[in-house]
C-alpha cells in the first residue's frame, strides 16, 4: 500500500512536483516521508503538516493508505 504525499505553494516549487508516493512499512512516520521525498533534504523547522487533511504537531506515525501534505507557513496582510 501507499502513502500519498502532496506538495503545496513554495515547497512544490522546491521539490518540482506537486505530489509524490512512498511505500508504506510499519512504523512510518512523518520524518521518514520527508527524507524519502525530499532526497534526504532537513525538514525546515517552520513546515506545516497534514495527515488525512488535518494538521499534526510532532512526528506521528502513519497507517496504510494516509495521505500526508507538506506546505509553509501561512502568512497574510
């Protein structure tokens, strides 16, 4: 099975690609996604993360079948 994984604004245009898949294996977490698509880049401290379209703090671990999204921070004014 695989974990979706999405892409959005600034860090689309980073990593060249609006989505991507990684395959899924007990005891994914977040981190592992990160690494495994960003070809071992550091996940900046100020990413915001979703699971199944809700936010998550922390480095959670995935089930089978999650769909995980990377975006920044959001700013206005």
């Amino acid at each position: 099975m695989l974990i979706k994984v999405k892409f959005f604004a600034r860090i689309r245009e980073e990593m060249g690609r609006a989505e991507d898949q990684v395959e899924f294996r007990a005891g994914l977490t977040v981190s592992d996604v990160w690494q495994t698509t960003s070809g071992g880049k550091p996940m900046p401290d100020s990413l915001l993360v979703a699971v199944n379209m809700e936010h998550v703090k922390g480095d959670p671990e995935l089930k089978e079948g999650d769909e995980v999204a990377f975006f920044p921070p959001v700013t206005g004014g």
